[in-house]
C-alpha cells in the first residue's frame, strides 16, 4: 500500500501550499445553499471551524491522522534505502555497513555467476547511481571477487 496520502496530508498543513492549490482550485462561486453546505461538511470532518472572523482551516484532525498513522520506523538496509529502494546513505557504523552491503550482494548476484565490469554495474545500477563506489565497497568488503584478470566479478560464495 502506497503511503503517498501522507504526502497529500502534509501538504495541506503548508499554508503556502493551501494557497496555491486554493489559486489552482478556483471555481465560480457557490449558490448560499451550496456554500453553507460545503461549510458544514468540512466543519464535520473538522477541517474548518467558524469564528467571529470567518472560516479558520483546523489543521488538528489533519496532524491527528499523521498521529494516528505513525510511519513505521525502518530497520536493518531499509534504514539507508529511499523510497525507489535505492542507497540513499553509506552508513558510518561498519557494521550497520557490511549488513547493507551483504544485502546488496544477495539481492544483486546469484551465486557461482561470473560478470564482466558492465554486467556487474548494471546489477548495481538498481541500487545506486555511482556504481564504481558501490562495485569497490563489496570488493573491499569481501563479498565481491574480482576475477583474477580484474575484468570479472563473482560474488564471494558466503556472501548473503
């Protein structure tokens, strides 16, 4: 399931955005009818309230949804992931490195396979933008060989 509503939500907490989207949304006025219904939908969901002022947009049952929705704290690789699944950080703990660097290796190469240069960074290229940098810290981490001429790789049989 998508958590792009999370994105919606937050977006209509930013009063810079609500005043673009309102621009965007412009539409010919409301018969008093139409108006007075429309106000008390929203008074119902609690998005807007009625003061001595005017209508107030209520951003409190938008931040209680969120509240309501906390994200879900990612563990182990998925912490140095973005959205798409890519490396979006090399952790700092070596540690915390070598797991997201064996998970990589497994994801990306089937055991006893031999790639060339190309092969291998096109495996990687899912992961990352920089393959070479990528391609060094599995060679430095031993969980990827480079064959013995340097033009192939392997990932190392107790890897993953």
């Amino acid at each position: 399931m998508s958590d792009r509503w999370r994105g919606v939500i937050a977006a209509l907490l930013n009063p810079d955005l609500r005043a673009v989207l309102a621009e965007a949304m412009a539409a010919p006025p409301l018969t008093a009818a139409r108006r007075e219904r429309a106000v008390a939908r929203l008074a119902e969901l609690g998005l807007v309230h009625e003061t001595a002022d005017g209508l107030v947009f209520a951003d409190t049952t938008l931040r209680g949804i969120l509240e309501e929705n906390p994200v879900p704290k990612a563990t182990g690789p998925a912490r140095f992931l973005d959205g798409a699944g890519r490396i979006d950080r090399f952790p700092v703990q070596d540690g915390d490195r070598r797991e997201l660097l064996a998970w990589v290796a497994a994801h990306a190469f089937e055991p006893g396979e031999v790639l060339s240069e190309k092969q291998t960074n096109e495996r990687l290229a899912r992961f990352t933008d920089d393959e070479a940098v990528l391609r060094r810290h599995l060679v430095d981490a031993e969980l990827l060989e480079r064959t013995r001429s340097g033009s192939e790789y392997a990932r190392v049989e107790s890897a993953g």
